[in-house]
C-alpha cells in the first residue's frame, strides 16, 4: 500500500481559533449586513474566503524577514528577490508592486485605451475592473467545458483558441494592445491550462504581433498539474516547466499572496525596454521607487524564499492532494462540485445544489451564508454577486454564467481534519437544502459590488 501524502512541515508556532455558537453567527452575521467580507476573523472557525495572503510562512521566511535592508533605493533585498524572479521566471525587467492588482493597474494604464479588447481565459475581478476602469473591454474566452461543472476535463482552464482567433478577426488586431492566459484559471474554478494551450495563444497572439501577458498567480500549482498531466512532462521538474511556460510569453503580471507564499506583495514583469521605462515612472507615483514598489525590504526577503519553496515538489504533491480530499469527499456525498478540483480551492455548485433558489436570488450568496451559520466556516461567491452584469438599457441585471462557492484553501496554515470539519459542515447543510431561502441585494457599489453589498433573505 502506498504511504499517505503527509503535510510536509511540522508545526513550529500556533494561532488559537475561537469557538462561537449557531446563536452568535446569526447576531454576527446580521451585524454584516449578510456580507461576509464584514465579518471579523476572531468570528471565523475556518476561514476559506481566500487563498490570497493567507499562507503559513516557513522559519526561512521569517528569517528573512529579519535580513531585511530597508534602505530606500537599490536595498539588497530588491536584488535577491529580482534575480529570484529572472531566475524563475525568466523576464528582463522585475518591477515590484503591492501586491498583483497594482500590476494590473500599471499595466492596463500602459498599454490600454478606450475602445481596447483584452482577451482571457477568465479575468479575474480585479483584471476586470482595471481594464474595463480604462475604458476598454474584457473579454473571457474559456473552452466550453468550463461552462460545465460537473464534465471532466485535464485543463479545463485552457482558452479557447477558436474564440481568439474569431475575436481578433472580428474586432482587428489593432484593438487589441494584449492577450492573456490566466494560471490557473482562478473565476473558472481554480482550473490548469495546459502548455499546448499556452503556446498555442501565443502563436496566435503573434502572427498579428499581439503582446501575450500571463497573469501568474498561482504558476507552481499550474506547472505541477501540467507535470501529472501533459504528455511527455511527467519527468521534468516543476521549476523547468514553469520556465518553460514563462518563456512563451511576454511579460507577466503576478500577485504574491498566493505562490509567493507571502503575505503581502506582486510584481509585473517584461521584456520590453520602452514599457518598463514607461510602467517604472507609473510606479513612482503611486508605489514607490523601483526597487521597492510599495513593499518594505523583508516583504521582498519573504516573496524570494516563498518562490523557491513553492516550487518543492513534495509541498505541491501535498498541496494538490489535500484539495482533491475535499473535493473527493463532497463528490462521495453527491455535493455538486466544479470537476475535478482545483488547484488551490474546491468550487460549489450553488445552482446545482439549491436548485429551487432562481440566480436573481444568488443560490451562491444563500450557500455562503449558511456555511457561516451552520459551522463558523467563510466561503466567497463566485456568481451572479460577483460578475452579474447591469443591462445599459432596461437596468435588469444579467445573470453570471455560473453560481459557484469556492472554498478556497490558504496554503499550509490547515490539517486534515479541519477539513474533515468543513466536509460535515457542508453536508449537513446539503441535508436540509430545500430550506435554504434565496438573497436578495438591499446596498451595492458601482464597481466589485461583492465586497461591499449587503444582502437581506428573500421571503
Ligand atoms: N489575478 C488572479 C487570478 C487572482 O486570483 C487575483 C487575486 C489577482 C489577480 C489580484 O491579485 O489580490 O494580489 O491584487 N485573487 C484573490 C482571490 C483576491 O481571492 O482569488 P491581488
């Protein structure tokens, strides 16, 4: 019998969680307006809401963390994280920011205008919001199985090749300032894209001289799934193949919250002079001096190491498995769930589990709320909340594509049987779905309303 896939770490320093009742969770929920955005983290058990600056740091971290030079301009630690980030990643210029929507800004303000399109696999909320914040349209081109939850597929995060090559017939490849891929497929349920896909779009991205981004979130994961995955990389080591995918694009945009394992912090890489001299001088303005884009020196010292160690092997081997557990389990139980499970989050089918609830009544939001009440457990909706659209003419408001929750697991901060504990949370409440009652939205702001909605329980 094969040995079970341990957590590779042991536990060196331990943060208390604070039991609550079923009674509290419906007084705190209440104060949130139903939002659990508002809810205070001393208030949550298990806390699923992101995997995003959420991980557990090593002792190599934190030693790091102490080596940090806080100097102004040119501290050594900006050194030891750019060569990091060359040596992995592969891009000339390493310009480092906040964290990833900060690269996002900089890079929409420099190469998009009015008018643009800017194709995806699936952008994320905040890939969106700065591109739409620039006047220009963001466009999703996921292959049609994402549209499925329950069919199979390896790399269900893959764009779709046809839809990109029809876009830029249709729109011109003019309007078009870049194409991205985004790793993995976060808004498509946390899903891998496969290297012939990547190389694929940026053939494509090429004949017509389009610029190809990817945005590199969560790269190791991605590269790990392509090595278990893919003909012919199942001997090559994580750290070539995320190399190798790097090599096929232009520049990168990458939030370090999720395979940085730190806490805090992003970078935009390219290898174009012009646009780096270009995004440096945005930077300036609202980050920070070049070699510390809005980030103390030891955040650098964390996101150097956290790039190393996220490419172990054995840690992804354990990461990967943990997150099949969870969703194995929920699919044992007849839980409705994106297949097969993600890379760092299993995603709900609301629609499919509550399908009484109609998605003007946000089946996801309704889930979301009794995890909270059921267990202390935080999911977020990736839905109609989320990326329902307002129609310009009738103001109705057009549905998502699909109603899902996702729990999304921060990396190496939980045990199995925490998530023993969210299993039985989520199927007592899958035993009692026909009385779960829909939400409606009673607040909402003009831009990723998710965050600040308030919702009240329709009658
Ligand atoms: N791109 C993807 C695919 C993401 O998942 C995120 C963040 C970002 C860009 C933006 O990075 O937060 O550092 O500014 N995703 C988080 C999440 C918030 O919960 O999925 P950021």
């Amino acid at each position: 019998m094969p040995m079970p896939i341990i957590e590779p770490f042991r536990i060196k320093m331990v943060e208390p969680i604070r039991m609550t009742t079923r009674q509290e969770r419906e007084r705190i929920l209440d104060q949130a307006g139903g939002n659990l955005f508002f809810v205070h983290s001393r208030d949550v058990l298990i806390d699923l809401l992101t995997d995003s600056g959420t991980s557990a740091m090593s002792a190599e971290q934190w030693a790091g963390m102490m080596r940090g030079d806080e100097a102004y301009a040119c501290s050594q630690s900006y050194y030891s994280f750019r060569d990091t980030v060359r040596d992995i990643f592969g891009f000339k210029h390493v310009i480092p920011t906040h964290q990833g929507r900060a690269a996002e800004r900089i890079l929409f303000a420099t190469m998009c205008d009015s008018g643009h399109v800017v194709p995806n696999n699936t952008h994320f909320d905040t890939t969106r919001a700065n591109i739409e914040y620039r006047g220009a349209q963001a466009i999703d081109l996921p292959i049609p199985e994402t549209l499925h939850p329950g069919k199979h597929h390896p790399f269900k995060g893959n764009l779709d090749t046809n839809g990109l090559r029809e876009l830029i017939t249709r729109v011109g490849a003019r309007t078009i300032p870049l194409g991205m891929v985004t790793v993995t497929n976060n808004s498509g349920g946390g899903q891998p894209v496969s290297m012939a896909n990547v190389s694929e779009t940026r053939d494509i991205l090429a004949q017509h001289s389009i610029p190809f981004y990817l945005d590199a979130c969560r790269f190791a994961e991605n590269a790990y799934f392509i090595k278990r995955r893919e003909p012919g990389y199942a001997e090559k080591s994580v750290r070539d193949i995320a190399r190798e995918m790097f090599s096929l694009a232009d520049g990168c945009t990458m939030s370090a919250k999720k395979d940085g394992l730190a806490n805090i912090g992003g970078f935009l890489c390219t290898n174009d002079d012009r646009l780096a001299q270009q995004e440096r001088d945005l930077l300036i303005l609202t980050e920070g001096f070049p070699t510390y884009g809005g980030l103390a020196g030891r955040d650098l010292e964390a996101i150097a190491t956290g790039l190393q160690e996220v490419l172990h092997e054995d840690y992804l081997e354990y990461r990967i498995a943990s997150i099949r557990y969870l969703g194995n389990g929920l699919l044992g139980a007849d839980v409705p769930i994106v297949q097969p499970p993600g890379g760092h989050a299993v995603y709900i089918d609301a629609r499919a589990l509550l399908p009484h609830i109609p998605q003007n009544q946000y089946p996801g939001q309704a889930l979301v709320i009794e995890l909270f009440l059921e267990a202390g457990i935080r999911a977020v909706e990736i839905g109609s909340v989320m990326f329902g659209k307002k129609d310009r003419e009738t103001g109705a408001e057009i549905p998502a594509r699909l109603e899902l929750v996702r729990l999304a697991v921060p990396r190496r901060v939980y045990t199995q049987s925490h998530i023993d504990y969210v299993l039985e949370a989520i199927l007592s409440v899958a035993r009692r779905r026909d009385r779960i009652r829909g939400v409606k939205i009673v607040e909402e702001a003009p831009f990723l309303r998710h965050f600040t909605a308030k919702f009240a329980r329709c009658d």
